[in-house]
C-alpha cells in the first residue's frame, strides 16, 4: 500500500492541454531513469522506487558510522538524505528519513537501552556485523560492572531492530534479531552484532525502518 499523499502541480503541454496527474508522475520517473543512464546505471522505470530506497539505506547506515566524525562525509550523507527525500516526494513515492530523523532513530535506541540497563550502566559502542543495519554504529547504554565471573561490563546480549522491505506499493515491516558476540573487539573496544541464528532471519531485501511505523525498536529481548 502507499503512504503517501502530496498531490502533483497541474503542468500543461504546449497547446494548453492539461497533462494527468498519471502522465506527470510518468514523466518524472523517466526523467529520473534518463539521468541515471547518462552516469552510467541503467534502471527501468519500475525499479527506480527500490534504487531509491537502497540508496537511502546505504546512505543512512553511513551517516549513523561517521555520526561522530566532523566534516565532509556527514554533511554529504545528510545532503544526499534530504535529496532522495524530497524527489521520492515528487515521484509520490514512501517516505525515506532525512537526516535528522536518523539521528532521532538512534538518540531512541539509546534512550531505550538506558531504561533497560537501569542505574548501574555505562556507555558503550557497538557496531552492526551483518545485515539490514550493516555498519551501522551506535553508543548505547549497558552493563556498567561485570554480570558474571571473568568477564567485562558490556551492552546487551540481544538487539532487536525494525525492518522493511518492498516498494511504496507494497511495503512489509519485520524485525532483524541480533545476537552481540562475548568479548568487544581487541582493537576497537566496540561490542559487535551478528544476525540471531536462533531467530528467523531476514527476508531478502529487508532494509532498516528508521521511520515510524507498526514495529518499535527494543532493546536486550
């Protein structure tokens, strides 16, 4: 189904005759096909919406990596964010989320992930191994002393995240299970997360749901 509402400008061909609202978005979605054939990537027009959404995806997964990193490749990230909104708005596309809703995204897992540890907690990164959230880099709130004998204060054992997957005419919402490995890595102090094997995977295509929608984000399930 489509979530969308925004409503074409009337245009006019030449003659004075009305174009449809059908034949506008039409010749929208070919002028945005046409402009990517002329760098190099050749997509029909019924695959635009999906390029679309996984170009929003690869880009919000990258700023939530280098959220902390000053200069160029945030600004970038968030730029191509807002562009991509704003056409797939035009082309009375779903929504993607800018920027700012990205960040909002993550400042709520952490807000989550501090009610869940409570008030013996203490920060700490984590990094998304595999899947729909692939690279994505997160400071969420964990254990602050050790849980068990011989071992180190750490995040959760388990992080559930939203997902979607489809185009605007048929989106389906799921859930990603990730499992943290025992011990951060060496090198980086980060706590990673691989796919929950002991879950149902994925569906091919799932990508991350940073906007609201039917799925909340939980922390340590």
């Amino acid at each position: 189904m489509s979530t969308t509402s925004n409503v074409l400008a009337q245009l006019y061909e030449r003659d004075g005759a009305p174009i449809p609202p059908n034949a506008i978005r039409e010749r929208l979605v070919n002028l945005t096909s046409a402009a990517y054939e002329r760098r190099g990537t050749f997509l029909d027009c019924d695959v635009v919406d999906l390029h679309l959404l996984e170009t929003a995806d690869k880009a919000a997964c990258s700023l939530l990596r280098d959220q902390w990193t000053d200069g160029f490749p945030v600004a970038a990230y968030s730029e191509l964010l807002t562009t991509i909104a704003a056409l797939r708005s035009v082309l009375r596309y779903s929504p993607t989320p800018k920027a700012i809703d990205v960040n909002a995204w993550a400042r709520g897992v952490r807000e989550a992930s501090a009610v869940k540890a409570g008030d013996d907690r203490d920060f700490h990164e984590v990094r998304i191994v595999v899947g729909p959230y692939q690279g994505a880099l997160l400071r969420v709130w964990g254990a602050g002393t050790p849980q068990a004998p011989d071992t180190v204060p750490g995040s959760f054992p388990s992080l559930t995240l939203p997902t979607e997957r489809g185009d605007s005419t048929d989106i389906e919402f799921g859930t990603v299970y990730n499992r943290c490995l025992n011990q951060p890595h060496p090198r980086t102090g980060q706590w990673e997360y691989m796919l929950d094997r002991d879950h149902s995977l994925p569906g091919g295509g799932s990508r991350p749901r940073l906007l609201p929608g039917p799925t909340s984000t939980e922390e340590g399930q």
